[in-house]
C-alpha cells in the first residue's frame, strides 16, 4: 500500500509538472530556433555571439572552477534543506500514546515541541487533510533531497573522491527514505475500523464492554478493541451468539467513545 500510495501521489503531482515543462521547453526551443534564424539572416556578427553564449553555457562541465562554485552553492541549499526536513521528519515518529491517551486532553505527550503538540492533535482528532498534507510534503522533501543527490553527483562528476564529496547528499537521502515508510504508517494510513456489537449465549462474556474496533476476524475468533476499557480483546467465535457491524469509526481520540 505505501508503495502504490506514494505512486500515485508522484503521478498525480508530477504528471501536470511535466506537461507544463514540457511545453515551455518546446516554446522555447521553437522562439529560439526562430530567433536564432532571424539573427543569422540579419546580424551574423550577434549570431555568432550568441552561440558563443550557448557554447559556453553547455559546456560549464569544463570549467571547474564553476563547478567549485556551483558545489559550494549546493552545499548551502543542502544545509538549508535539511536543517528544514530533519525535524519535520522525527516530528511524527515522536508521537506516542495514541491508544491509551486522555479523551479530553488531546495535547497530552511527552514532546515540548508546539508542532509535534499539533500534529498528535490532529492525529487524534481525526484530521485526515492536515496529517496528509504534512505527509506531501516530507515526500516533497524526499523529491528535493534525491534532486540534490543527482545535481551533487553530476557536478562533481570526474572528480577525484567524488563519492566522498556526495557522501552527505547521499546519508541524508537514505536516512529520509528509511523514515518515510514510517511516517507513512503514521500520517497517512487510516485508522478507522468496523464498530461491532458482539452478544454471547448467556451475555457474561461480553457484558459491560464498551465501543467495540473490530480489528481482525476469522473462522476461529475475533480480535476487537474496547475503547471504553482501553484494552485489546481476544474472543473465540464459538463463544460468540451473533456479531453485528454498525458503522465505521476512528480508533483514535474522543471517537472512540461514541
């Protein structure tokens, strides 16, 4: 599901992405075929300037100092970049205590950090376009890390030690994608299940139990969670009269006591 999830949500994002570049590089391409035609017809001298100017902005692999100064320049953005992301990635790893947490004092966790505060909040409060929005965009922060991994490893391409000066682009990547799979089951999988009521031959077994999560069924048993009692039950199948599904709810938050 993560993956077909995370594809989805690339195709969705970078298909009008590269449709819109598409067509501005084929607008510029034909202006500057056109351009370059009426150049060459009136003003030979300008022309060939102006491919002197292309010339040398084709071949920038050359000049190494330009390669320097445009490594020197990534090193800022990758500082930049991930001085923003490390933090936005630890942040829902963080969140704890979403089961057993007080109803009425969402806020409750063990992080001082106000924005860690918020999105448990919203964890809890079932806060789906919040939580996903906050997941686009540490995969947005993915995207731009493997960017930078690609820019990095192509500047510095013929140059000695080159996997020592990608190093750095390349721990931050891999420390982002080993997150994302995580952070995913956090921010963007759903935490609704059936709400069933289940009634025993002589109701002992299933007296006094409250809001029950239907969280797995077999031919042998049922598996459900009691939010009332905050506790997870195991009741055999043949003990059980008739089960019957209500609606679906949030396992989290004050949903669970409805």
């Amino acid at each position: 599901m993560f993956l077909l999830d995370i594809s989805v949500i690339a195709a969705r994002t970078l298909l009008p992405i590269v449709v819109v570049l598409g067509v501005i590089a084929a607008v510029v391409s034909i202006v500057g075929y056109g351009i370059g035609r009426i150049l060459a017809a009136r003003d030979p001298k300008l022309a060939e300037r102006v491919n002197g100017w292309k010339d040398a902005i084709t071949s920038w692999h050359d000049h190494l100092r330009l390669r320097q100064v445009l490594y020197a320049g990534l090193i800022i953005l990758f500082f930049i970049h991930t001085d923003t992301y490390l933090n936005e990635f630890n942040r829902p790893l963080q969140i704890s205590n979403v089961l057993f947490s007080d109803s009425e004092n969402l806020t409750a966790t063990g992080s001082k950090d106000q924005k860690t505060i918020e999105l448990r909040k919203a964890l809890l409060e079932g806060n789906d376009q919040r939580t996903h929005t906050y997941f686009f965009n540490l995969l947005l922060g993915e995207a731009l890390a493997g960017l930078l991994l690609v820019v990095a490893w192509h500047i510095t391409d013929g140059w000695r030690w080159q996997p020592m000066w990608v190093s750095w682009f390349v721990i931050v990547f891999i420390v982002y994608s080993a997150s994302l799979p995580m952070v995913y089951g956090v921010l963007w999988v759903s935490a609704k299940y059936p709400i069933v009521s289940l009634n025993s031959p002589d109701a002992s077994l299933t007296h006094d139990l409250g809001t029950l999560y239907l969280l797995s069924k077999s031919d042998t048993e049922f598996v459900v969670w009691d939010a009332r009692g905050k506790r997870l039950l195991w009741i055999p199948k043949d003990e059980i009269k008739w089960a019957d599904v209500k609606r679906v709810g949030d396992l989290f938050g004050p949903a669970a006591q409805k």
